[in-house]
C-alpha cells in the first residue's frame, strides 16, 4: 500500500458530542492518486478518449481547428478514514501549475477574459482509467468554491478553502466522488493548468489539507481508493515458481487448495486496513469486513468450489510484518488463532461474503498495535479440491473492493481499570511510576505509556514479573496518561495521573 498521508491526534477545548481533533495531509502519488482530465472537441477523438494517466489536469476552453474544445477535471482523495458526523474546522486543496506539460503549453489563459474557476462536488461514481468527456459524472453546485481568475501564466493556487465541501463529502460518503474542476466561463480562449497526481514533481502533486473533530461514537467505513488496498495472495505448488512470485498486484484474493499437475496447490490471502484512525480510549463496539467474489479473474476461473468438501474457512488476526510487494507463500507472516472468525461454506459459485464479524479480531488489533498487521483468510481444511475466490483492492470493478466498517465509542470521562493481577504505586506519580504483578505473570509483560489521546509518550519498558517494574515519569508533562500492560494472556490499561 502505497498511499501518503500524515494523521494527527491532538486535544483542545471542544463540545462534550466530540472527543478528539484529528488533521490529515493527503499528498497522493501516481499509484494512489485518482484525478483525471475530461476532453471534447466535437469530430475528434478526445471526447472518447481516457486521460486518467495524464501529468496535467485543469480546465480549457479553446478551439481545435476551428471547433469548441472543453476539457475539465476530476479530482478524488481517500476520506474513507473521517467517521461520519465529524465536523470539518477546516479544509485546503492546493492546486500547482505543470509548466511542462503539453497541454495547453503548460500556462494559464486569460486571453478572451478571466479564467475564473468553480470546484463543485462530484456525485456519481467515475472511473480514473476509463472516465471520458462523455461518460463525466454528475457534480452539484450546492457550495460550490470561487477559484479567481489567474494573473500569471504559471500561478499556484495554494490553500483554496473548500470546508464547505468537504464537509458535504463527509456528512454523505454515498454521493460524494471528489472535485470537479470547470472553468465559471467556458468560453474560449481561456485555461487553467495544474499538475496532477502523475506529474513526476511530487511537490506539483494536488495535496489536501484538513482538520476535524472526531464524534464521541461513530463509525467509519475503510474502502481504499484503487490500487491503495494493502492485500496480497500467497500462493504454492512445490517444483513451481509460485511459492516465490509476489501477488501483491493480483486482482484477486481468496484461499484454495488444488492440484498443478499432480502436486498440491495451496494458496492464502493477507489484508491490511489502516486503523489509525481509530480515536484513542475507544472501545470497538463493531467491525465488520466484506469480501465479494471475483467472477472475472482467472484465479480458480472466478468461482468458488467445494469438489471435495465444504470450503469454509478462518480469518485470522496477522502478527508478524509484510510487504504487499515483496510476500510470498515462502515468506508469508505469522499468524494467531486467538479469537479467529470462521467463515462458512459459500452456498452458490459467485457467493459475497458481507458483513463479517470481525468485531473481537479488531479490537485485539487496536489493543496490540505492535503485533497486529491485518487479516490472513485461510481454507478451515486446507484439502484439495475447494476454493473461495475474492476481489482484491486492485481488481477493476470498484464495488468489489475489500472493506472494512468500524463503529467506535469513546467515553467523554476518564476511568480507572482495575485489574487482580496488577496494581500501581504512588498514583499520582512525581518522578517514578511502579507496576507490581500479583505473580501470575512471573513469565514477564510489557508496559506502554499513552496520553489521552492515545498518543504514546514512552517506548515500551520490558518487566519480568518478578519485582516492581519502575516507569520512568521525569520528562512526562504533568496530567493524565494511561499504562497499557501488554502480557501473554491479557492486555489492559490502567490509568496514571503525573503530578
């Protein structure tokens, strides 16, 4: 997964409906970047013709050997992480000139009056490489956004303030595709030229800036842009090359065991959401992962089989590092089975699988950050022949993509949590922080510090178990922080204020 941005929690005065403030940087590249440019002059071939891959995007209004020519631009980024009922405080896109690109010479136009620009809300759903002019989505004008006209021919428009639309995308993620980018006069000669997400600047690259508050309980659907997904198939036969190939870019995913030839072929899938998202002190009150068959991929031909028995399988929480472009089968992660999902056998060969409860498996992941790095979706009986067949993050059809719904609660007080096994001396705290064990866990645990934010303000401190396990608090800022105590069997917080 290859996507850019910076997500940052911090804590100021806000309404008792909202517990934390979050800002985020999306800074997309060429993989993960979806903007594309929309082109007509009637009698050619641009209004038929993709630009999803083009360095440049903007809006124009020219002639073409005599004949109108109009182009727009369309523009997406990945809000999936923003639960909906957060409140926008903020929200800038900053738009560069591309000096050079062909495209309009790589200058803005004023040439038969002002270029002035309107950024409306995209609400119909469009394809980066296969939108054209005539297959544009529809975009609203409801509060559209003012862009002033150029006054050089290779101006910058940083921080244009879209809030106001922002927030229309976040209170409805269901009819909300991005930014349309026209010209408020689409009479020629005019223009405006950027750069976008393909452009080989990065710094040239549309970037949008915001900041929000997060609601005390919500709930927020994680549905990567294409090719963002983290996901990757792992895949064996012995004396074939598979068992070392990378699938990280398959559009498919889905465990199967079958035959190559003779030999037994056995095959998982791993996937990773990005849940940083999630406030600090919260609890997962659901999660919820959906997984739809693939019918046009040639893995397993696209169906799901139970030749030889049922193909139920087991979702698993992963918990060793991978890389989605470098895995394979021969270095696959670790898994564990605590708290597995078992997913039953499909009933039809084009079965989807939404709405699994993953509810526990996310909660062990936001519990254990430094151990938990996604999914592994593995056959229940791993006996040829029998397989299920998904939709990866990079398959063309968007409304296959892997997701993940999760709904959080954060309490608006501070708790304590008691433990039987554990507790803490002095509390407060001035300069040192002891943790003492009842003596169960003589085989050691870990202690981490957190904010109320869920920030951590201390690397890990490994403790034997056997004697009080001193916390060193001298360059802790007074306040209330919580020890999350990291065991073998358990994992639980308690709370320490520092005076």
């Amino acid at each position: 997964m290859k996507k850019i941005f910076l997500s940052v929690l911090f804590s100021s005065m806000m309404p008792a409906a909202f517990c934390q403030q979050a800002k985020q940087v999306l800074h997309p590249d060429s993989i993960c970047g979806k903007d594309a440019l929309v082109w007509n002059a009637p009698g050619f071939s641009n209004g038929t013709t993709n630009y999803g891959a083009d360095d440049a995007m903007g809006a124009h209004a020219w002639t073409n050997q005599g004949t109108p020519d109009t182009a727009r631009s369309l523009l997406q980024f990945d809000l999936s992480s923003v639960p909906v009922g957060s409140v926008i405080t903020y929200a800038y896109l900053s738009l560069y000139n591309n000096p050079t690109t062909p495209y309009a010479q790589g200058q803005h136009s004023t040439l038969s009056g002002p270029n002035n620009l309107f950024i409306q809300r995209i609400i119909s759903p469009w394809d980066e490489n296969s939108v054209t002019w005539f297959s544009q989505p529809i975009a609203t004008s409801q509060n559209e956004v003012s862009v002033a006209a150029s006054t050089s021919a290779h101006q910058d428009y940083p921080n244009i303030n879209v809030t106001a639309l922002l927030q229309d995308m976040v209170d409805n993620p269901l009819s909300s595709y991005g930014f349309m980018i026209r010209l408020q006069d689409e009479g020629y000669y005019r223009a405006m030229v950027f750069a976008s997400s393909d452009y080989t600047d990065a710094a040239k690259r549309p970037m949008l800036v915001f900041n929000y508050m997060l609601p005390t309980s919500g709930c927020f659907k994680l549905k990567p842009l294409t090719g963002c997904g983290k996901d990757a198939l792992v895949w064996n036969a012995p004396g074939h090359m598979n068992g070392t190939t990378n699938y990280g870019l398959y559009d498919a995913l889905g465990p199967h065991a079958w035959t190559n030839q003779g030999v037994p072929d056995t095959s998982r899938s791993l996937l990773q959401f990005d849940l940083s998202a999630i406030p600090g002190n919260a609890v997962i009150t659901s999660a919820a992962l959906s997984l739809y068959n693939n019918p046009n991929t040639v893995f397993a031909q696209g169906e799901h089989s139970w030749m030889s028995g049922p193909n139920s399988a087991l979702i698993q929480r992963i918990n060793s590092l991978w890389d989605e472009r470098t895995v394979t089968w021969m270095t696959q992660p670790s898994s564990t089975s605590q708290n597995e999902v078992w997913l039953p056998a499909s009933t039809n060969i084009h079965q989807d699988y939404p709405g699994i409860d993953v509810t526990q498996l996310v909660t062990d992941m936001y519990n254990n950050p430094n151990s938990s790095f996604g999914f592994l979706v593995r056959l229940e009986f791993e006996d040829y022949y029998r397989a299920l067949v998904f939709a990866s993050n990079n398959e063309a059809d968007e409304t296959k993509h892997p997701w993940l719904e999760v709904c959080y609660s954060v309490s608006d007080e501070v708790h304590a949590v008691d433990h039987p096994g554990f507790h803490s001396y002095p509390n407060p705290a001035h300069s040192s922080l002891f943790i003492v064990s009842s003596g169960k866990l003589n085989s050691g645990f870990a202690v981490g510090l957190f904010n109320m934010l869920g920030e951590k303000v201390l690397p890990e401190t490994k403790c034997s178990g056997l004697s009080p396990c001193e916390i060193n608090l001298e360059n802790i800022a007074k306040g209330i922080y919580f020890a999350k105590v990291f065991s073998k069997d358990d994992t639980f917080t308690l709370k320490v204020i520092k005076d």
